[in-house]
C-alpha cells in the first residue's frame, strides 16, 4: 500500500509541475501546492503536494499524512 501512495504523489507532482499547476492545484475541493524541501542529512530533494488555506491575507498550509496515524515527513 505504502508504494502505491508514494506512486501516486509522484504522479502527482510530476503532472502538477507539467501542466504548470493546471492539473492537481485542487484536489476534493481543497487548494493544493506542491512544498519542496531539501533534507538536513542527506541533501535529496524531496517534493510533496500539501492543502493550503487563504486565511487572514496569508495562508495556512496542512501536511496531514491523508488523514493518517502517524506524522507526516
């Protein structure tokens, strides 16, 4: 299960940046980003699609592992 979710966010980003936002900026009717971080260690780039809110004239952003048990990266 874990390799398909990780298949599916990669589709995602790769689509996402492919069609300049055009296609996943939204997903169930919330906004989505995609956050590129570099890690502390090992300096890979990692990419991730999160859900944002507009809130207060600045934005929320949601890293919630779908709803998960455990924390997301």
């Amino acid at each position: 299960m874990k390799f398909l979710l990780k298949l599916f966010i990669g589709f995602h980003v790769f689509m996402y940046r492919l069609t300049g936002g055009k296609f996943g900026s939204e997903m169930r009717g919330f906004k989505v980003l995609i956050l590129t971080t570099k890690g502390r260690k090992s300096g890979k780039i990692f990419s991730s699609p999160v859900g944002y809110f507009e809130r207060d004239g600045g934005y929320l952003i949601s890293a919630s592992n779908g709803g998960g048990a455990s924390h997301p990266s």
